[in-house]
C-alpha cells in the first residue's frame, strides 16, 4: 500500500469510492445550479419544458441524497463496530455529529448559497442531521427492528400522502418537517423553509445501520457481493412491478409516449421532496448494484476516488464556497446575462465547469483527508 494511502487502510474502499462519486455526482448539480438556474426543474420535472441533456443532468443528482444517508447509515454501525476493537458508543457519536450538522445548515451552508442570511432552507445537511440524531435514539432497539422499521417507513410513507395540514392548522410544523416540504415561518424580511422532510431519510437511514453487519470484517466478501446483487434484483423488480402497474410508489404515473425516451424519462421521473419509494428503490438500487461491483472487481484505478469519499463534509463547504465566489467573479466580469442570473448556454458546459472544479479541489481535499486522520483534534473528524 502506498504512503498517500496508509491513512486509508483501516476504512471500506468501495464505501468511500461510492461516496466519492456521489459527491462528484453533487458537484454536477450544484454547478447547474449556479449558472444553469435559468432553465429551472421542477419537482418531479416537467418533461415539457426540460431538454433530455438538463433531465438526464439532474436525474444524476437524484442518486446522491438517498446514497449518502444510506452510506451514513451504513457508517454509523463500522463505527460502534470497529475491526479488531471493543465496540463504540454509537449514540454519543450520532447525537454530536446529527447537531453539529443542523449546526452547519443554518449557518456556513445556508450562507454559501446566498452570500446572505435573508432566508433559511433545511436541506440536505439538516436532513442528514435529523436522521442522525434520530438513529442515536433508534440505537436502543434490537438490530433487527431498526431494519423492520426502516423498511416500513421507506415502503408505507406514501401511503400518508394524503395527511395535508394549511399553515393555520396544529400539526402544519411537525408535518411539513417530517412529510410535506413548506415553509415554517414567513415575514417580509425572513422565511424559513423545510427542502428535506425528513420522514422517508430516517427510513434510509435505518436501512443503512442494519445494513452493516455484511461489511464486517468476519463477513465473506463473496457473501456480501451475493446479498448485494439480490437486494438489487428486489429493488429493480418492485420498482418496475410498482411503476409500471401504477399503483402504489409515486404520486405522479408515468405515461406512455410513442417516443421511446420519452417514455423512459416519464417512466423514471420521481418525486424527490419527500423521496417516494420508487425513487429510493431505484437509487438504493443502483447503489447495492455498485457497491456489489466495487467489492467483486479490481477497482484500483478507482482509488482517487477515496478521497472525496473520506472527507465528504470538507468537500462540501469548500466546494459551496468555490461556487459563490466564481458566481459573484463571473457576475462582476459579464453581469446577469440570463435575465436575474449569470448563466451559460448549454448543459455540456455545467459538466466541464464541474470537472475542472472537480480536479482543482481534489488535492485540498486528500490533504484535508490525510490531515484528518492524523491530527488529534476531535472536531475535524466531523468533516
């Protein structure tokens, strides 16, 4: 093993690999949404008005939420888990990194998309937060019941779409928080708005931690590929079963076009906000089906990738950053050229926006990964 690596021998490769390219995946659709917010998606996206190029874009995106709060999950049961270690007080652990999280969200990551504190959306990172501090608490049941439970609320949350609250009405807060996206307070000068309700995550997130035994050590690595390939099977099948009856799964039904890829791009146009269960088969899907892969194959040339992965948090505000100060150079230099944005003309240019963004963090982020595991103070393992 390389020196540069060392630092990463006691972590999961294909775990860090596909977080790694999760993260990139985000890097994508944050560029999009810094110079491409003039062709706006909705949720799920109007096929009439999004081009197949921007469509296939944001589809792309839609892995990287459900994958990282599985991948968390996951992590959190290898941390109260440590190979050739007594186990870990798991608990402690989520419950600090769920507030610390909140913590960031309200702060350095609602600033970096606005250079401003007018408004304050819950996203991701919040959402990750909640579920974090909500597995600390789940911790105290037995293994098994976190699974069942997790499979419950991923399987039967759509079933309590039709629970709606008006902002008036006692229960509108905790519902818009765990179910239906909404605002929680509006005034002239300052809103706050729920963009992650949290329900189904907390779902993923239980999938993930009693998922976490077949990456133990003692596991097989034969073992763990095979269990990984039929979960994707059962996701696929149920996914195309549900999907394609129309049924149960997705508030919005596909429809069938005479064009082939309209068809496919109505068929796998989901509901994002709250996740639906077709969407979080297919991206948990895929995510068994790749992990599966990583642990079966020679992923070597994949191993740059592990850095991304093993400094997710550092990654992410360093990237928001980037992206606010490029904003305001390019507003500055060419001003708003898209009417309120500054914006390019075409998808292809998001995407090399986004690799030539994604080769300039990566060396700040292996040296934050390598200083990470080798500094002894505490908070910097957060990130």
């Amino acid at each position: 093993m390389t020196n540069h690596l060392q630092h990463l021998k006691n972590r999961v490769p294909s775990i860090d690999i596909l977080r790694g390219i999760v993260i990139l995946l985000m890097l994508v659709d944050h560029v999009r949404e810094r110079v491409f917010l003039h062709h706006q998606v909705a949720d799920p996206m109007n096929l009439d008005e999004t081009s197949t190029a921007l469509f296939f874009t944001r589809f792309l995106a839609h892995f990287c939420a459900p994958i990282f709060v599985f991948l968390t999950g996951l992590s959190a049961w290898l941390y109260a888990n440590p190979i050739n270690q007594a186990p870990r007080d798991v608990r402690s652990f989520l419950f600090k990194r769920g507030a610390f999280l909140i913590l960031l969200e309200i702060t350095l990551v609602n600033f970096s998309w606005f250079g401003s504190y007018h408004a304050l959306y819950l996203q991701v990172i919040w959402a990750i937060g909640l579920c974090m501090i909500s597995l600390a608490v789940l911790t105290a049941l037995p293994h098994k019941v976190i699974g069942l439970l997790g499979v419950i609320i991923v399987a039967g949350h759509n079933a309590l779409d039709f629970i709606e609250f008006t902002p008036d009405e006692f229960g509108y807060s905790i519902w818009t928080v765990l179910h239906d996206r909404g605002y929680l307070y509006m005034s002239e000068s300052f809103k706050v708005k729920v963009s992650y309700p949290t329900l189904p995550w907390v779902g993923v997130i239980c999938l993930g931690y009693a998922l976490g035994p077949l990456f133990a050590e003692t596991k097989q690595a034969a073992e763990r590929v095979s269990i990984l390939f039929k979960l994707t099977v059962i996701c696929f099948a149920l996914l195309i079963l549900l999907r394609g009856l129309n049924v149960y799964g997705e508030p919005v039904p596909w429809v069938y076009s005479s064009d082939w890829l309209l068809s496919l791009q109505s068929f796998i146009n989901f509901t994002k906000y709250p996740p639906s269960l077709d969407f979080i088969l297919l991206t948990l899907g895929m995510a068994f089906c790749v992990l599966a892969m990583l642990e079966k194959y020679d992923v070597h040339a994949l191993t740059w990738l592990r850095y991304f992965g093993s400094a997710p948090m550092f990654f992410y505000l360093l990237h928001l950053y980037v992206l606010l100060v490029m904003y305001i150079i390019l507003v500055a230099v060419f001003g708003t050229n898209k009417g309120v944005y500054f914006g390019v003309d075409d998808v292809w240019q998001v995407w090399l926006i986004s690799i030539v963004l994604g080769a300039l963090l990566y060396k700040p982020t292996q040296l934050f990964s390598n200083f990470k595991k080798t500094t002894q103070w505490a908070w910097v393992k957060y990130f």
